[in-house]
C-alpha cells in the first residue's frame, strides 16, 4: 500500500501564528502551486516542462494565513483524469477504510492522507467527481463548492468551466472550521435549509445494497430539515446529464492539455491517453448539444433546489471497487459514478459528501446538494447532523 | 545522449567456441529472449507482466551458437511500436552518425550499438521498418529477410503476418557471415542478380536533396548488375499501400497487446496509446480493402522483382530528423517513411538497405529489394557492392 504523498523531501510550511486554523496541520493535492516545489500533477512529463512555482496558489496561501501547517503534497490521479486513484507512476494511495480498494480519485491521496490521520484536512480539486467519489469511498467529509465560489489561481486546470477546489475533513467540525476560513463566511444553524429533496432516481440508480445502506442518514436528514418531498433530480435521465458532462469536460481538457500531449509525447496510462483521444473526436454537434443540456440542466437545479432547499443523493452507486481491476471491468463502473457525479461540473451546484454509512465493512457517502452560494449552508447541515448523531 | 543498453547488470553470454562467427559480438533488441533476463519490450508495464524466460529466442541461441558473444540488450521503441527511436522510458539511443538526431526505430539501440562499435552486429525486429529505417539514419548495413524466413521462437509479435528478424552491421564482411549463420545459407557471388529496376515512385517520394545524393550508389548498383530499367513499385500509389499496410499492422498489433492494456492499463507514450487506440477502432471494411490490396501489391512484386532481378529504392525519404520534435510536426515525417517501408510489411519480400550516401553530413540509405527467398541473393550484392567501391 503506497504513501498518499508524493516522493520527495518532507515538506512542512507553518501556518501564521494566531490564526482561526492554528493547530491544524493540511496536505494540497499536487495539482496546486507550493512556491519551491514542482507541482507534479500526477504525471512524470509535467513537471519537467513547467517551471518551480514561486507563489503559492491561493487555497494554499489563504489556509497558511489561516495558521494551518502544510505537510504535504498528495498523490492525485494523472492532471486530475480519473476517478479511482490508481496512479501507475506515483502509486494507489492507501484507502485505511477500505484496504484492498482504491481510494477514490482524482484527490486520492488528499482523502487518503486525512482518512490515516497523517493530516487534520486536505486539499483537492472536483471537476468531475474528484473530491466527492474519494469523499464517499475513504469515508470522509467532502466538499464540491459553487463554481466559481474559490478563487483557482494556482491549481492545475483540467476542465475551468466545471473545476473547483474543494476539502477533506474526519469531522464536521474541522470540516466547518476550513469551510470557514476558505468560504470567507460563517458555517451558522440559522442558515439550515426547511426542504429537503430525495432524488429517487440517484437513489434508482446506485446499487440496491448502498441505496438502502443510506436510508437511516436518509432519516436524520429528514429529521433535521423538516419537510421533505421525493423528485427527480435529472428528467432526462442521469445518464443523458452524464453524457453531457463527458461531452463538455473531455473536450475542455483536450484544449488544456492537448499543447503539452503535442509538444511534449508524455507518458500516460493507458485509459488516460485513450480518454484524451476520444476527446480530440468530440464533434462540434455534440458539444453544441450537450451545451444545451447543461443550460437545461442548471434551470432544473435552480427549479429543483431554490435557496432552503436541499437536495440529496448517494454520493457514489457503491463502496470503493477493489484494486486493480481491468479495464473492461472498470468502464462500465466508471461510467456509473459518473451518472451520480456528472449534475456537479454540468450545473456548478455545491455538493457535501457525508460519511456515516457502511456497506459490506466499505464506507459510502450521502450527498446533500444546494442552490449555487448555498456552501455555508450545506457545510452547517453537515455539522448540525454530526451533533445531532453524537446525542 | 543515451546508453544503447536498457538498464540493468551487464550481460555477456560467450558464444560456442570454434564457431564460424567466433571472436564476433552481438547485441539483441530487447524484444528478444535472453534466458534469466526479462524481456523488457521498450515498457516498464511489460516485465512486471510477462515471465523471465528460461530459454534464449531462437536467433539469439543462433549466434551463440555460431560462436558470437552476446554483450547486451538493446533499447526498443514500447512494444516495437516507433520509427524513430525516441522512447520516454528507457531513453534514446545515441545516434553516432547525427548527434542531436534520432536513431530511428524501433530496433534504435541496436542500431546505435553497432554505429558506436559497441558490437559487431545486433538483432532486430522489422515489422514497418524498424531494422530498415535505423540501419539507414545511422549509416549501417539493415536487412528484413523474407517474411517467414527465420524463426521469430522467443521474438516479442507485434503483428504476426508482418514481423520479421532483421540485424545490422557496419561492414558488408560481417553483414554476410551473420546472414550465413541466420539464413543457413552461403553467400556466394553467382547469386548475383542480372536486372536492376530503379524504383521511380520511390525516388520520387524521397526529397529531392536525398535522392539526388543517392545516385552515385545507384550507377555503381547498375555497373555491378547490368542491365537497368525504371517502373513503378507502386502502381496504385506508395501511399495507397501505406494505407493498407497502416490498416493491417496496427490492427494486428491492436490484437496482440489488448489483453494486456486491458488488464494492466500500462503506461505508454502518448503517442503510441494513441496509435493504438486508433488501431481498434479500425472497420472490418477497410481490413477487408487492405487484405486485397495487399494480395495485389504481393502479385505486382512477383512481376517486377522475379528471382534474377533486384529493385532499388531509397530506404528513408530524408536522413534523421531532429530529436524532440512535436506530435504535430512528426506525424508527416512519420507518415512519408511509412511511404517507403510499407511495401516490406505489406508483401514480405526481403530488402538489405546499404550505406554510404550522406546529405547534409547526415547518413541516408539506399535499399535493395528482391524476391521472397532471395535474402543470400541480396546480401551478395552488398558485399559485392562494397568490394567494388574498396577498389
């Protein structure tokens, strides 16, 4: 089982003295800028061709100015391209909730990091997925925020119309305390939604097993918002929303990396360069299409879930899968978590995994997702629920 | 610049002694088993997969058994996949004949090895062209005897109904007395060839300057032979068979690594996961157009290059590129030697490219091509050829 960080001298960067998050110690995917060390993003080529950064990005900067300690930069899957946290060149980060399955990626090894206790909260990145599915299946606290919520400078960029920064934490009070510092805004019980939306179809669509697994969260939730109702999160289907995603998101990534693929021949794992592949053919009439979809997608979200309501979803369809499958085993898995993922990168929704639930002895999350600006209130919810469970 | 050798304990294995290559070294491509060494294939992903072997390929036990020494493995494009020689993992070999140029691949260590003097001769592989290509950018003897010749036993396949055991030499004295031992044939001045065909659609493709500067070599082949004439290698076009070698090998290659890719999603140049994803998404149709195009190309070959008569051709349309080189501007360069190699591949005639031309200080061959069975044949000429110009 492999370290969640990646090879290098240790790296330890204290915080300021005095602030909000002093005694807190964190790891940053190496997808962001620490001024002095490469930012590796997950791929032996990167680094090579792009300079030592001298500035550390802004989530970075802002959670040291906070006075939490740096102690690391963590494993990520290849320039954020994947979703379950097998990295050929830098190694699968440890799942300790879950040994034998993958942690979940593409911040696999920030959800690693702080689920082995090397580290109080972590930093990750959820373009399509990458801070919830580790959330889900490491058994951690995550956060997708708003788009656009957090400023990006800094971060690797895979696909800037659906990427965000996002967080790990064990508990929902060190969760609330960095959701703070990073959201700039109180986490307070008065901002508690009044609604809460089940979304029968994500329900429909995870496995029957974690669908039920979910249900006595499920009942706390209800229980703590008030009224709560049963709807559709995507008429059309998840899977038609997903398609959009993996129409939109593989196309925008193309346009990222498709400069350093031309100039640079890297090494790749396989499903990844055959990702970027794909990509390159995505016809103009499907990215038109699937354009359309998402504006149809963020109207149903802003019908759906208006300021007070919530709604909430299986964050994955399944525990972690186990490590090293094939392929052909794998795809038909990937595509499924990306039917519960896809709503985040396609609307900019803000989205909270909550842990709790067990499947089989493997951890799986319950989302609850907001209206857009509605972060505080989601990381609240998390926090008065947690006190809720501890009575 | 880089080792010719893949990484690892130095290897020597003497050769059987009082043989007839006694006192002659030999390095093997590292598609080919060595006993008690991993067969590496150009990719870390490969060993890690595919068992040490316990007994040495065939043409390797060959020479040893002639009484040639074996002093090391030699650098392969991944999986035989490259034409040029440039690979990310195991490095590129130097080319000594066009420092800052590449070796040409995929049997560019071997190539290296012998241009350096690191060894008399060295096996390698030749599917589209990978003993041909790098025999001609580093200035050296290169033969792909008949498809079907040799015994590929212990060979790594890429595409069965193409692959080949090829191996180089600085001189034409060695050339011949290795072509002895792996032909099981005598090399013998009656086989010389009484008609010269002077591929004009080859010389054609070739840029100007190269087949300019290989005109020389061609009137000292037409003394040595006799009687000359031009026509055309390809009728329907070189790059029409290019197509259709370009539609059949990679799709052979595409089923000989699958499983692999599929089981174990290696790391790969981006550039080959790219050909190889292409590679599968090849139609039934356009295999079915290439099968019967290269039934054509077969029958025009026996026409023009009947036993008795040899056809001349530039082995490479230009000397090495430059290392380092983008995708992008790769890919024509790529392509047009393709132009030139694909009729080996496609029809499996045996073809011997000679050195001795250069263009610009940089070496560029000139190829000789006969018919299937007439591999002795060939070799005759190059030593011929090179007795005449010692005169």
């Amino acid at each position: 089982m492999t370290s969640p960080f990646v090879a290098g001298p240790p790296v330890r960067i204290a915080g300021a003295p005095g602030g909000p998050l002093g005694g807190l110690s964190f790891a940053a995917k190496d997808l962001f800028d620490v001024a002095g060390l490469p930012t590796g993003g997950g791929n032996p080529d990167w680094a090579r061709r792009h300079p030592v950064p001298t500035r550390h990005a802004w989530a970075v900067q802002r959670l040291l100015d906070a006075g939490a300690t740096l102690i690391g930069k963590t494993i990520t899957d290849e320039v954020s391209l994947g979703i379950l946290g097998e990295n050929p060149f830098d190694g699968t980060p440890l799942n300790p909730a879950a040994p034998g399955h993958v942690p979940g990626g593409s911040s696999s090894g920030s959800a690693s990091a702080v689920a082995q206790e090397l580290c109080d909260t972590a930093l990750g990145t959820d373009t399509g997925g990458s801070v919830r599915v580790p959330a889900s299946f490491c058994g951690l606290y995550g956060i997708r925020p708003t788009h656009g919520r957090l400023d990006l400078t800094g971060m690797l960029p895979q696909a800037p119309s659906s990427d965000t920064t996002g967080w790990f934490a064990r508990d929902a009070e060190t969760f609330a305390r960095v959701a703070e510092v990073l959201l700039d805004e109180p986490i307070v019980p008065s901002s508690l939604p009044t609604t809460l939306v089940v979304a029968v179809d994500a329900f429909g669509l995870a496995e029957a097993q974690t669908a039920a697994a979910l249900q006595p969260m499920v009942r706390r939730l209800s229980a703590l918002v008030g009224y709560v109702r049963e709807d559709l999160l995507a008429p059309p289907g998840l899977s038609v929303w997903a398609r959009a995603q993996r129409t939109l998101q593989p196309w925008e990534a193309w346009q990222t990396f498709k400069d350093w693929l031309d100039r640079d021949n890297p090494r790749l794992q396989f499903s990844v360069a055959r990702g970027l592949v794909a990509a390159s053919a995505i016809p103009e009439s499907e990215r038109q299409w699937a354009a359309l979809m998402r504006a149809e997608a963020r109207a149903r979200l802003a019908w759906l879930v208006p300021p007070g309501t919530i709604l909430c979803m299986p964050t994955t369809p399944f525990p972690a899968p186990r490590r090293g499958l094939s392929l052909a085993t794998l795809e038909p898995l990937r595509a499924r978590i990306s039917c519960l993922a896809a709503h985040g990168g396609l609307t900019g929704v803000p989205q909270v995994s909550l842990p709790g639930t067990v499947v089989d002895g493997l951890p799986v999350g319950l989302s609850i997702v907001g209206a857009p600006g509605s972060d505080a209130a989601l990381v609240a919810v998390a926090r008065a629920l947690a006190m809720e469970m501890r009575r």
